[in-house]
C-alpha cells in the first residue's frame, strides 16, 4: 500500500508535530533501537523486509511464531493438526485475544487475514506467493479454522510465523483507508504503535491485555539511523540502547568493546551475501565469465581482512541454519590463472566494464565490495561499484532488471528452508530473478515443495543448490554473523540470529 497524496501528507504533518526526540535512553521503561532501515509500509501483505519484522514482530502475532531458539511454537493458535494427506492442517486458536483497537480475534479474523492476502489485495505486495498453495480457508468454528491446501506443503507451518501470515483485525481494516491502515499498524502483539513519523522513527507502547502478558518495558522507540558511524555514536551517547544488524560495520566492533557501558552479541544468522550475475545481458551471459569472476576472487581472505572473521564461506546461497545445506559442498576456489584462462576463452576484451551494484548504506558490503572490485581488476576486468537508496534498489533496479553486471544480494532465508531462497532467486518470473529462465531448474524447485518425505527433499534441495552452483548464477561469498550493539542496562535481552526481536521479557535499569 502507498499513502494517498493528501491523507499522507496530513498525517506526515500531524506526526511532525509530536515530539520524537533524541533524548537520552534512560528513561524509565523505555527501550531505544536503532535501525537502519524505514520499511516504508506496516502492512504484513506489503513487505519483505527484515527491518519491518524487528519491529513488527512486537505489533502482530501470527497463528504461530519462532522462539529465540528458532523453533516454532504457538501463537495465536494453540495446537495444529494435519488432516486429508497432508492438505488440509487444522488449527485451535486461542480464546480471549483482543486486537489493539478492542476487536476480538476469532476464526474470521483469520480467514479475513489469509482472504486478503490471496485475493487482489495480495497480489499488490511480494507475500502472496509464499501463501499460494492455500486455496481456501474454512470456518469449523468460533475457534477452529482450516487452511485448505492444494497440494502438502512442508514448509507451510514456518511460513505461518512470519511476514504476511501476520493477523489483521477485519473491521479495522475494511472501514479505514488503506494509506491510514498502512501507517497506523494494528494487531494483537505485545505493543502497539503509538506514532509513526515516516524516516525519523516508531514509538510503541505495552499492550497490558496481551495474551502472552504485559511486557515488562513501559515503550519502545525505534529511531531510523541509516548511517552507521551515526548510529554507534548515539549508542555510545547513551541516547540508544541497541543498535540491530546490519548496521555496525566491522571496523567499528574494537569501538563499542572498548567502551565499558557497551557489549557486541554476535550470533549465528541465516543471513547470506552473494553478488548475484545478470544472465541476461553483457559479459556476465557468459557461464564461463560469471565462473572466471568467482574465481577471480579470493573469498576467504576477505573474510579474514574485512570481516574480522564474523562470517563464514558459502558454497551456496544459504546458510548452515537452512534445510537443505550441504556440509560437503565446496566453493569454486581461488585461482586468477584459471580466471584469466576463462575469460580469454570467452573473448572478454582486457578492461571490459563490470558494474556492481550495492546498498549505499551498507557500510561493510562496501568495504567487501571494494575487495572485491580490485581482485577483478587484477584479472584484466574494469569493475566499479554503483551505490543506491536501499529501497530504490530493492524494488525498483533489481525486480525490473536494470542493474549493471552484479548486484548485491542479501537474504536471511526467514523459514530457514531453502525453498525460500531458491524458489525467490531462480525460479522464472520471480521478483528477484529478472534475468534467468531455466526449465529444467524450474522443475525441481516445483518438484520439492509438495514432498513429505523429509530425507528425500532435503537430497533435492541439495541438489538445486549444486545445479545453481554449477551455472554460477551468483558469486557466494558468506555467511554474516549478526552483529548488535547493546548498552549493558539492557536486561534479558536475547539476540534472535533473524533480527525478529521480540521484547516481552526484555528490561532495562
């Protein structure tokens, strides 16, 4: 959803003149984040942004959600059965919820929900394909619903725990315009938004009726802060309590430790970095060039010189956190000469151009990206980088294929399944495949998704990440450890490897 000219602009002036500060984070019960992204749009049907789930994960519940563990417990629903062969899953929702504007939740709130997202609605934001094998949603009762399925889908109950799954209050959304709902989020989760100033920052406060219990903290303030070296100052300043992923750059971890106020949590994260090829035109068409530039590069000493060793090689476009990861894999490796052979055998020109485009605000991307560049050059090739608006890249020049050579891909897998990935990067049509179509690839990501054979889908999975792997369709580079910044009167918090911070239990001195 976009806000309408007149109505945004209203509320853009109305929000302005509330106070939203840069005061100091101690006050009581009050949490400050740092983030560094605006998701630009609250709807669960209108993102895909893991910056929009850091914050929205405390504003709406989904029928289930993913613990600090990653396992999946219950949400809204408080058990689940599979029904008819795996197509039709049957869930009891819980009883007594109310949404932040005082309507119930109940069974037509679900199937309102899962409506909207499959009708014309859906089709408007990137979430409805995950959802599109449920064909329907049918009331048994008050608190009982089945998702009707056109075929078993495995990873369907992940998929309920995050993003568009997300339950939407029916009346409030059908009586309300949609650039109104879109800016003032409502659902059943721990906090509820209280103002939104659009670049600046949230506000969030408790929700005493939630079903899960009061929170502990009184607010929560989300500052918008896309530069990094800004970012940490303010953590240093004590005016914010946690800086979230990605936003400190490597560079700036020995700073943070060495103030005695601060912490680094690392952790494990699903979050990957490619530079992904345009198949579709220039150089990079050529198999043998997109082979000749990974090997051009050596991916390893990167992680060492630039990341500090806080990430790890991939061999694939996923994590050791996926299903579907293979711990045999192995990269291309590190060889300029074989480079260099390759791209001779291709009839590449000494200088010829590669553009890669990348994340203006991604301040350790770009150190990676300047290594990488200069390991091109080393074989002959012109390589410059490109820096965008983040938004403007991720939804205007990669979905419409107009980036250079490479662009910057990153991608946190939320279902931890590699279908999630796979399916999004290379099946045709995609939004994050504008360039590539292969039948025969096409045929075994639609070949995975209905198994229930755990072992044998897993073996295919494996199997499309080595046939992507061998058309080179993007160069892997790591897998990033989530990096947060947290003042130490932060307590009880625990760092999710997702960015999908829930905030019930945390409290601060």
């Amino acid at each position: 959803m976009k806000l309408g000219k007149t109505r945004g602009a209203l509320l853009a002036a109305v929000l302005a003149a509330l106070p939203f500060g840069v005061m100091p984070a101690q006050a009581a019960g009050t949490l400050t984040i740092s983030s560094p992204q605006d998701p630009g749009s609250w709807d669960p049907i209108d993102t895909f942004l893991v910056n929009w789930s850091s914050v929205a994960t405390n504003i709406y519940d989904g029928l289930v959600y993913r613990g600090p563990d990653t396992k999946i417990v219950p949400g809204l629903a408080t058990e689940w059965e599979v029904l008819d062969e795996g197509k039709r899953i049957r869930f009891k929702l819980r009883e007594g919820v109310k949404f932040h504007n005082g309507e119930d939740f109940n069974a037509e709130a679900v199937k309102f929900t899962f409506d909207r997202l499959l009708g014309e609605e859906g089709k408007k934001g990137p979430q409805r394909s995950n959802y599109a094998v449920i064909e329907k949603v049918e009331i048994v009762d008050d608190f009982t619903v089945d998702l009707v399925l056109t075929q078993p889908d495995p990873v369907l109950i992940t998929k309920l725990a995050g993003y568009g799954a997300m339950i939407v209050p029916p009346k409030y959304v059908t009586e309300n315009e949609e650039d109104f709902v879109n800016a003032n989020p409502v659902g059943t989760g721990p906090f509820k938004m209280t103002s939104y100033e659009p670049k600046v920052g949230v506000k969030l406060e408790a929700f005493a009726d939630h079903w899960g219990g009061a929170p502990k903290l009184d607010a929560v303030e989300y500052r918008f802060i896309s530069e990094p070296a800004t970012a940490v100052a303010e953590l240093q300043a004590g005016r914010v309590d946690i800086v979230i992923p990605p936003t400190i750059p490597i560079s700036m971890v020995p700073t943070i430790e060495a103030d005695d106020k601060l912490e680094i949590v690392s952790v494990t994260s699903p979050t990957v970095y490619a530079l992904r090829f345009n198949t579709g035109n220039g150089i990079t068409a050529d198999e043998r060039v997109r082979k000749a530039m990974i090997m051009a590069v050596d991916r390893k000493a990167i992680i060492d010189a630039v990341l500090g060793g806080q990430a790890k090689q991939i061999a694939s476009f996923q994590s050791e956190l996926s299903f579907g990861y293979d711990p045999e894999m192995e990269p291309l490796p590190f060889d300029q000469a074989k480079a260099k052979e390759l791209l001779k055998e291709a009839g590449v020109a000494a200088g010829a151009p590669v553009q890669i485009d990348i994340r203006g605000n991604d301040a350790t991307f770009g150190e990676v990206t300047q290594a990488v560049a200069s390991y091109l050059q080393m074989v002959g090739l012109n390589a410059t980088i490109k820096p965008y608006e983040t938004n403007v890249l991720l939804n205007d020049i990669i979905p419409q294929g107009k980036t250079g050579e490479m662009f910057q891909q990153s991608w946190g897998g939320w279902t931890l399944d590699y279908d999630n990935t796979a399916y999004l990067m290379y099946h045709t049509g995609e939004r994050w495949n504008p360039y590539d179509s292969d039948k025969e690839l096409d045929a075994l990501l639609e070949s995975q998704r209905p198994m229930i054979d755990v072992d044998a889908r897993e073996k295919m999975l494996q199997e499309i990440a080595a046939y992507a792997a061998d058309r080179a369709l993007e160069m892997p580079l790591y897998n990033l450890n989530a990096l947060y910044g947290v003042n130490k009167r932060v307590k009880n918090f625990i760092a999710p490897p997702d960015s999908r911070m829930r905030l019930n239990e945390v409290e601060v001195e």
